[in-house]
C-alpha cells in the first residue's frame, strides 16, 4: 500500500508581506498533488480567531489536515489557545492510515527546577533551562505509540538530531533510542529554516525547509553595517516560492520530491554567510528531493 502526503512548515502568516500568496500557493499544491493527506509541522500563524480562514483555505483544498505545534505559535498565546485553534487536545497524537502509524510530537516546553513547563509568550528565553523539551510524560505515551511494530513516521517542529545550542529537541537522545527499538521509517521536522538529511540507527532525519524564509536575525543584528543594510528585513531573507514536499511511502522506498526556490532578493551572499550553511541546516532555497530505501540493519 502506496501512502502521499504533502507537508511544510514555518509559513509565519502574518510576517510576510505575500503571506495570502504563499498560502494560495500551498493550498494549490494541496489539490495539484491530490494527496492523501497534508502535514503542517508548527509556526503556521497566530493563533487567533480572525485567521481561521487559513485553516479553512487549507483544509477546502482536499484533503485532510494535520497540525504541529511550533514555538512562534505561543509567542502571544497559551498552548491551549494555540492547541484550541488547530483543533488539538494534546501537542501530540497518533493516527493511523493502513499499515503506517503517524505520531506529531510536541516539543514546545523547557525545563526549570526540573519541571517541564510550557512555552508561553517567550518565556523559555529568559530562563537559564533546557529547550526544546520533550516531557517525560510524553516520552511515556511516546513508548506506548509506538508499539505493536506498525511502520512509523515521526513529525516535529524541532529536530530531533541538530546538535546546534537550542535549536534541536534537548533531550534528543531519550526520544531517538525509543525510536530506534521501534519501526520508526522516517522522522521529518520543521523550524530549522533549512534543510537537511541524517540517518541515525538506520533511520533517515529529515529536515524540512520553512514556507517562508531564510533566518539570519542574530547575524544581522550582531552587525551595525549588515543592521543598517539590512535591518529592514527584520532578519528574514524570504524565499521566492512557498516551499514544501510530497513524500511517497512505498513498500520498498521513500521517495520525497521537494521544491527549487531562489531568494526574493537579499541572498545569504549578501550579509557575509560564504556557505549556505546556517545552525546546522543548508539555507539553500530549496527543499531536498530523495529517495531513500530501508536499511537492513540499525547500527549505534
């Protein structure tokens, strides 16, 4: 049995001037695509009333709609708003489609005096903890999803590999060696803002580039000539196209067809960065495009 589903990350709505564009965009990717289902892996909007349109305009367009939560999704919200908005109960869930089991996770807490709080308006930036977090408790639903062997696909907003400070899931090890003793065939993420692709105990790590921009915040604003240059951009170096990817299961192969892009305009180049590469991800405007065939053997 043959499985298709659409999936991107990062579209940041309302901090793209083309923002109604880029959604059209994916949406019509939705129908072009017919897939079985489509994945939006966090930072989709703000969660609020008002934007309800993008989920309708996303979801009019065929098929099913799954939701992450990403960090910027609580920026000014509570999780339950955010959780409420996208029709959640929980960050994280399962669901099955034939002989594949989905699960999104929901790494949106960080740790202090050992308890694992919530994300809330930024407040993990101002506190010395571990972030992203996944909660124990969610490690234990976690163990619990993933038995009874069925092939596993696994969403995050965060990666669980990226080794960069804060960028990748803090307590990434814990989750990888539950994945590994189950039959996890691919883990995709969103929030890095570029792309990527590891294989860790067998099992490919897949980095999805964001629907909207190249990320440089903190290189410019560490710089009064690249801040006075560039500092309208407010860190962002959008990309031409909405991007995202379909990804084919099949019996023998993962094949995942991403999206070529270019920059709109002010390009990495532009700001001293002389390889595309940025926290550990390439920022070339694109997402990768693969095939990837199951391993035989998972080795540490």
């Amino acid at each position: 049995m043959s499985i298709r589903f659409l999936v991107f990350s990062d579209l940041h709505y309302e901090q793209m001037a083309d923002g109604a564009a880029r959604l059209s965009a994916l949406a019509e990717a939705i129908r072009r695509n017919a897939p079985d289902f489509c994945v939006s892996l966090g930072d989709l909007c703000e969660p609020e009333a008002e934007n309800a349109f993008i989920r309708r305009e996303l979801e009019s367009a065929g098929a099913p709609v799954y939701y992450a939560i990403g960090n910027h999704d609580t920026d000014r919200h509570m999780p339950e708003q955010a959780r409420a908005f996208l029709g959640l109960d929980k960050g994280y869930y399962a669901f099955d489609r034939g002989e594949y089991r989905f699960i999104a996770l929901d790494a949106c807490y960080f740790r202090k005096d050992g308890a694992a709080l919530p994300y809330h308006e930024r407040n993990y930036k101002s506190e010395p903890g571990a972030y992203p977090l996944i909660p124990d408790e969610e490690l234990v639903w976690l163990e619990d999803a993933l038995r009874g062997g069925k092939k596993t696909v696994v969403f995050s907003h965060q990666s669980l590999v990226n080794d960069y400070p804060r960028r990748g899931v803090s307590n990434r090890a814990a989750v990888r060696a539950l994945l590994k003793r189950a039959n996890v065939v691919l883990c995709v993420n969103g929030h890095d803002h570029g792309s990527g692709l590891e294989l860790r105990n067998g099992i490919p790590y897949y980095a999805l580039n964001a629907a909207s921009y190249m990320w440089a915040g903190s290189l410019i604003s560490a710089s009064p000539e690249l801040r006075e240059k560039y500092g309208h951009l407010h860190g962002m170096l959008p990309y031409a196209d909405a991007l995202h990817a379909v990804v084919e299961l099949d019996e023998g192969e993962i094949r995942i067809r991403g999206l070529q892009s270019d920059y709109q305009s002010v390009r990495p180049e532009d700001i001293g960065l002389k390889e595309p590469v940025w926290n550990g991800v390439s920022i070339l405007p694109e997402t990768l495009s693969c095939t990837i065939r199951p391993a035989e053997e998972r080795k540490d």
